[in-house]
C-alpha cells in the first residue's frame, strides 16, 4: 500500500517540475556538497594537533599496540614493539637501527669508558705477532660488561641488540667501547675467526652490533669493501675505503652477519673502519656468538 503512494508522490514531482529541472537540482547539491568538502579537508591540513591531542593520540597507538599483540609465551612479551631498521644490504646481510640508543645514553656510555681507554689490541693468526700487526687497529678501547654498568644503560641496550637479532643476551661477549681519533682506523679483517688461521676456536662470531656513540665530521666510516662481491680485490688498498660506506651517526646501530645461516663464513662480511679524517669517532661493539658465553 505505501510503496505504492510513494510510487505516486515521485510520479506527481517529475511530472509538475519536468526531469530536467530535477536533474538540475541534484547536480547544484552535488556541486555544494562537493565544493564544501574541499574546503573542509584543506582547512584540517593546516591545524596541528596540541600537545595534549598528540599526547592522547600517542596513548591510543600504544592502547593499539597492545591490542594488536597476542598472548605471549611465559618468555614472551606483551606488546608490540617499533623499533625501525633499513635493510642496508643482503650481501652481507647488514641492517641499520636510526635512533637505536638516545644522545643521553651515547654520552654516558662515552663517559664511563674514557677513563679506561688502552691502545686496541687484536686477535693474532698463527705467526703474526703485536710488532707485525701493528697499524692494523689503531683506536683506543676498553672492555665493559652491561652487569658492570651501574647506570643500566648498557643493560637496557644489550637487551634491545637481543630482541632484534633473536639471539639471546648470553651469546654476547662484552661491549668493547673504541675511541678513533683523526688518522685512526681498523683495516678491513672478519670478525669471524678462522681456526685454521686462528687455532681452535670454543665458540664462533656469528654477527657484530655497532652503537655509534657520536657523529664524525669526515671520515671514519665502517666500510665493506666486497658488498655484493662485485670487487673482491684480494689486494684491497684500506687507504682507499671503497665499497659500502657506513656513515656512524650518534644513537644509531648497525648489525650484520659474519656466517650463514649454515654456520659457513660469508667472505662479503669483511669489513673496517676508515680514517676519521675530521672529528672524533666512538662507537660500541658487540660481537655475538653462535654458543653461550660461559664467563656471562
Ligand atoms: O669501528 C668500526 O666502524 C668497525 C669496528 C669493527 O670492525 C670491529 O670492532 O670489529
């Protein structure tokens, strides 16, 4: 019965005012509505959101973050975590963390660790001796375990490396803290070691993680010269520092791989410091290896 009154009323309008003109009046409001819209949208791209906006804004991704988490294993976690990174290359498989640690982190690290500082030593392949390698690594360093920290800045960072890498904190050796100054640098060599070159071996180095504790003006860059193995120049000039530059920036890491996945030495993850040619470079090591440490 109604469907059919409303059948009449439609019926009785485009007759008494003609089709045109009700196609004309739907247009005018689909030209308001339409021209309205616009304005509205360009007005809201100019208002930034107020602190207290952002603030509630950051609230909700967080509420969101934890919504969107499943339940988590007894070691697991509860919420989702955002820690940003660019895959720098695959070969080697080497990724990079912006703002990984905080500048106040970086200084207290670089703090702690400027009142210990002894000349860098290496690990000696049979034969070689400390007068035979010397210019080889040229920094300064020292050696500091996150359980010596007292600040738990150290620690905090160990267990963001363990989180991003999935190997757990007890694989790692200590943080070896090196300060590089102009002309200083570490020769292109594999964090790897070789027990045919090196002697029998507990445990191997499966991947380094670098905390750029400052920025460098010029130089200083953590260089692998056989990125994609394009040029593996066995008699690769280090004075040159050509292939994939790393440039250190404060707060940032940097990780990549010295083995495959099936435990053989990626020849591509050779590697180095080039020279600082302006400024002064600090940067934090951790190696991490494919057993646990036993003196963790
Ligand atoms: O200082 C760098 O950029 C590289 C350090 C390094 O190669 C190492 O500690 O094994």
């Amino acid at each position: 019965m109604m469907k059919g009154n409303k059948g009449r009323h439609h019926h009785y309008w485009s007759k008494k005012l003609g089709l045109p003109v009700v196609l004309l009046f739907c247009s005018f409001f689909f030209l308001v509505g339409f021209l309205i819209s616009g304005f509205i949208s360009q007005d809201i791209s100019h208002v930034r959101p107020r602190p207290r906006l952002l603030k509630s804004i950051e609230e909700e991704r967080e509420r969101e973050r934890e919504n969107n988490s499943l339940s988590h294993g007894n070691t697991g976690e509860s919420s989702v975590s955002l820690i940003p990174f660019q895959v720098l290359s695959w070969k080697p498989r080497a990724l990079y963390f912006p703002s990984f640690a905080t500048s106040e982190q970086c200084e207290s690290i670089i703090n702690m660790a400027k009142v210990q500082l002894k000349p860098s030593t290496l690990a000696l392949r049979k034969g070689e001796t400390v007068e035979s390698t010397q210019g080889v690594r040229t920094s300064s360093g020292m050696f500091i375990s996150a359980s010596e920290d007292k600040t738990g800045i150290l620690d905090l960072i160990e267990q963001k490396i363990a989180k991003v890498t999935m190997i757990p904190r007890n694989h790692g050796e200590a943080f070896n803290v090196l300060r590089y100054e102009i002309g200083q640098r570490y020769q292109s060599h594999y964090d790897a070691l070789d027990p045919e070159e090196y002697g029998p071996q507990k445990s191997q180095r499966v991947a380094s993680f670098l905390l750029y504790l400052s920025d460098v003006e010029e130089g200083g860059e953590t260089v692998f010269p056989f990125e994609n193995g394009e040029y593996m120049d066995w008699n690769y000039d280090f004075k040159k520092c050509i292939g994939l530059k790393v440039k250190p920036r404060k707060g940032d890491g940097l990780l990549f791989y010295s083995l495959f996945p099936n435990g053989t030495v990626d020849q591509l993850s050779l590697h180095g410091s080039c020279p600082v040619i302006k400024g002064e470079k600090w940067v934090a090591t951790k190696w991490i290896r494919d057993r646990e440490n036993e003196f963790y």
